[in-house]
C-alpha cells in the first residue's frame, strides 16, 4: 500500500518535473525569439533613419540641413543603443507577463 502511494507521488512528481522543463524549454525559445525581434527592430531602425540622415544631407548642403541631419542621426543612434540594450531581464520580465497571462489560474 505504503509503495503504491510513494510510486505513484514519484510518477507526478516527474510528470511536474518534465511540464516545468518543458514550460522553462519553451520561454527560453520565446526569450530567444523576443531577442531577434529586438535586435531586428533596432537595426531597421537604425537604417530607416540613416537612409534619411543620407537623404537630408544630400538634398540640401546648407549648415542647417547638415545640423538637422545630424541630430537625426544622433537620434537614431540612441534608439538604437536603446533597443539594443533591452537586457535579459527585461524581456524576461514580458516574457513572464505574457506567460501568465494564458496560464490558468494567474
């Protein structure tokens, strides 16, 4: 009876020890995802506004269109030290809300 009980405690012990490893598998994957996305957006950015940067300056030789242009692309440069530097904690952090979110009970 005693090893009946203990077997069955070992067997959902287990059974909860592969849904968290599967559970932790799969926010890694979604941290993981959440990281290209960033470094993606960062990136794109970082194009988008120096295509402009590119664009003013070429289009206009002025002082003023050159210190426009370049303010764009300090600006750009900062979004993107900005979006680059969402550490792991960070996007952790939306990861779990988003987790909770659909788990039942949270």
């Amino acid at each position: 009876m005693e090893q009946a009980i203990l077997n069955t405690v070992f067997k959902e012990e287990r059974e909860i020890r592969e849904m968290v490893a599967a559970e932790q598998q799969r926010a890694d994957e979604n941290l993981a995802e959440l990281r290209r996305e960033c470094a993606d957006m960062a990136a794109q950015e970082e194009v988008r506004l120096k295509g402009e940067l590119a664009a003013a300056v070429e289009a206009v030789g002025t002082g003023e269109a050159r210190r426009r242009a370049e303010a764009v692309l300090a600006e750009a440069e900062e979004r993107t030290k900005r979006l680059a530097g969402f550490g792991d904690d960070l996007l952790r952090g939306f990861l779990q809300r988003g987790i909770r979110s659909i788990l039942p009970g949270e």
